[in-house]
C-alpha cells in the first residue's frame, strides 16, 4: 500500500489563501491533480477540504472515490462511500488497508498533512509549485514538528511553467 500527500502550492510555499482561495491553480494544473489523484484507490481530506471539494464539485471528477474526512466534528454522518472520523492517520491507513485500498492519496488540507507527516504514513509526496506568489496564506503543513526527509523520485516542468516534484519520504 501507498500513501501519498499530493498538494498544489504558490511559488511561496502557500496552498491557499487565508480565506480558502486558490487562484494560482491553472488548468493545466487542475487537469494533473485529476489525473493524478483519479488514479487512488481511496482520498483522504480534512473536514474544511472536504467542504470545498463538495461544494466544487470536485469529488464527482475524481469518479467519487472512497474518501475518508478527518474531523472533529463527530456529529457528521457518513455517506455514501464518505466516512467521517476523528481517528489518527495511522488508524484511517490500517482500515482502508483491512478495506483492501491500496493507493491512498491524502490532499489537504495543512492539519491533515501535518497528521500524517507527524505519524510517518507518508510513502510520497507529489508538490506541484505554480508559478505565482501569494505573500501570505496557508502553508503545507500547519505543525513544524511535521519535518520529513524525502529523496527526489522525478521532476518535471509544465507548460504554464508549473514545477511537478515527485519525492518518496524515507524511512
């Protein structure tokens, strides 16, 4: 099984605005997230993502896939293929694993990753760094004790000159 955190972010390490907002996402961008991402067996986002994703839409373009919400809020029921839990990611990796997932793909936002970062149930990690520069916003990680060593599996540039980092975390 593979868990991997795949984040979109500014030139200035930002993965969104302070209000949610992502305007450095181009097309392009969006198409390789969709191809990227479609490609999980299972997704995995933290309540606000989740909101935005629904609301966007954006769930219906991944195929609607199994996906795990991290939150708080224990009052959420589940859905569909959508469950909602307060687990640790360790716990949420070792179900979908029970659950037969075997290509896990976490994408935000900055709490979750920090989850998963701190617990060490990152195999990879795919940055996709736009070429625009936010100045403030929220970072990739929302805990500085989510530090990881990772080693660069592959690198390419896109056409809107989009930089796609492809790295495995070691262990």
């Amino acid at each position: 099984m593979t868990v991997t955190i795949f984040m979109n972010m500014s030139a200035d390490g930002f993965i969104a605005k302070n209000d949610d907002d992502v305007p450095f996402i181009s097309d392009e961008e969006w198409d390789l997230y969709l191809q990227k991402v479609g490609k999980a067996d299972a997704l995995i986002v933290g309540r606000k993502t989740y909101e935005l994703m629904k609301e966007a839409g954006d769930f219906e373009d991944l195929g609607n896939p199994r996906t795990v919400v991290m939150t708080n809020n224990e009052s959420l029921k589940d859905e569909g293929n959508i469950s909602f839990t307060h687990d640790t990611a360790a716990s949420i990796v070792k179900a979908l694993s029970t659950e037969g997932y075997k290509n896990i793909f976490v994408t935000g936002g900055a709490v979750t990753n920090s989850y998963f970062l701190k617990e060490k149930c990152v195999d990879s990690v795919v940055i996709c760094i736009s070429p625009y520069i936010l100045g403030a916003g929220i970072l990739f990680s929302a805990d500085k004790d989510a530090e990881q060593q990772m080693t660069l599996a592959k690198h390419s540039v896109l056409d809107n000159g989009a930089i796609l980092l492809e790295y495995n975390v070691k262990k």
